[in-house]
C-alpha cells in the first residue's frame, strides 16, 4: 500500500515538474478590483440632479494610502472644462 501512494506521488511530482518546464501558456496577472498598480488618477463621473459628480482616486505609494476626493459639478456649467480644470488642479496637488 505505501508502494502504491508513493509511487502515485511521485508520478504527480514527475507530471507537475515536467508541465512547469514545458508551459506554452501566458499568465495573466490579476488584480482586486479597485486597486491601483501605478501612481496616477482614477476617476468616476456619475450624473446627478442638478449636475455631476466627479471623484478622483489617488494612491500614494509612500504613506500607502488611498485619497478619495469628490467634486460636484452645478448644472448648467461646461462639464469638459469643468473635468479639465478638476484634473489639472489634482494633478498640481500630488
């Protein structure tokens, strides 16, 4: 009986050892949803009443913290220039 498991082992042993050396396969790293690999922003625009909501995510890799802001947007303004004026004042402050 311990001839049989560890001639079964040692089989699997073989077959794992010899697929590892002969992989063609591409491993595709996979990240929690939500986190952030580079510095850098993120940001969601979600439509309101009576305007948009705009929250950055930054992440600093120093502190390791996350740092969530959020800007509303009033109705009636320009929402391209108002989301250009958003990132480049973020940008200016990391």
């Amino acid at each position: 009986m311990i001839k049989l498991i560890w001639s079964k082992i040692i089989q699997w042993v073989w077959d794992y050892n010899r697929n590892l050396r002969n992989r063609d396969s591409i491993e595709l790293a996979v990240r929690p949803l939500g986190s952030v690999d580079i510095e850098g922003l993120t940001f969601n625009i979600m439509s309101a009443q009576g305007g948009t909501i705009v929250q950055i995510r930054t992440y600093d890799h120093k502190a390791d913290q996350t740092r969530t802001i959020t800007h509303v947007i009033p109705e009636g303004d320009d929402v391209a220039t108002a989301i250009g004026h958003i990132v480049s004042m973020e940008l200016l402050r990391s």
